[in-house]
C-alpha cells in the first residue's frame, strides 16, 4: 500500500475538493434543466383562444426575437425518463425518445414580427446530462 502516514491528510484536501466540484457541476446541471424546462415545457398547454399561442409564450419566456423554439406538452416525468429509459442512444450526450410527443413549434416570422406555430406528434432528440434533460435538439 502506497497510502501511509501522513498522505492520508494531504489527500483529505483533494477529496473536499473533489466533493466540491461534483456538487458545483450537479448545481450547475440542475440549474441547465430549470433553463430547459422554462424555454421548452408547457403542459397542460396553454389555451390559445385568440390564436397567439406563441407570442404568449415566447414572450412570457423573455425570448421573443429569437428565431425559433419547440414547447413539448407533456409531463415532466415522462420527458425526463427520455434521458432514461424512454430513449435510445444517438450523438454523444443526445437521446432520441422512443414515444412521439405533442408539441408546438413556434417560428419567427421577421416580416410580421410575430410568431406562427405549428404543432406535431413527432419523437424528440434531447441533449441529456446526469439523466435530465437540458437542451432540446430537434424532432425527428
Ligand atoms: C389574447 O391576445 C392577447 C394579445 O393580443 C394576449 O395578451 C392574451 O394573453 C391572449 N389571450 C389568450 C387567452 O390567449
Ligand atoms: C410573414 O409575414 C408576412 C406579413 O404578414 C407574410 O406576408 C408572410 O407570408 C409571412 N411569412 C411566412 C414565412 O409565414
């Protein structure tokens, strides 16, 4: 055994830092999920009686001007369990669900100013770090 005497205590400063770190880089992933579940989560849907579903929502995200964003009307559970059980491997970090999701697609019209959105049933890539979403890719 290599690890006598006094190594112990110059060790114990590594594993503090250590400790440290992994808990600064699950603050950090958590905080990455709030983020994504702020831009892309909205379930129930919300109800779109005047037909500016996606003004409404891009601009209570503060993200209007941005050129497009995708909101997945789904539980919570059942879209984090994409970066699990309910999604096969693709690219490095990314998972593609195996069930289709209700979502809505909402792009910028730069002419108008305004947002249109269209809405599908599509599978969905996520980007998936520590087992929870926290970027949306694409559907597919
Ligand atoms: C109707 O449209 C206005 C903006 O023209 C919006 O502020 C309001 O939230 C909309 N109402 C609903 C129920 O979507
Ligand atoms: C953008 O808005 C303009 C003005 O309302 C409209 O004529 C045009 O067709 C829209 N473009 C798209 C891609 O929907």
């Amino acid at each position: 055994m290599a690890l006598k005497g006094s190594c112990p205590m110059l060790l114990l400063p590594l594993v503090l830092l250590g400790a440290w770190l992994a808990l600064a880089s699950e603050k950090l992933w958590n905080e990455k999920n709030d983020k994504f579940l702020l831009q892309h989560w909205n379930y129930p849907r919300s109800k779109d009686s005047n037909g500016t579903y996606c003004d409404t929502l891009m601009q209570r995200q503060e993200m209007y001007g941005q050129e497009a964003n995708t909101f997945i009307h789904a539980p919570m559970g059942s879209i984090n369990n994409i970066c699990t059980l309910g999604g096969t491997p693709g690219k490095p970090n990314e998972r593609h669900s195996v069930a289709p999701f209700d979502i809505t697609v909402c792009a910028f019209n730069s002419t108008s100013r305004t947002y249109a959105g269209t809405r599908y049933v599509r599978r969905i890539v996520l980007d998936c770090r520590k087992g929870l979403p926290i970027d949306y890719v694409r559907h597919i």
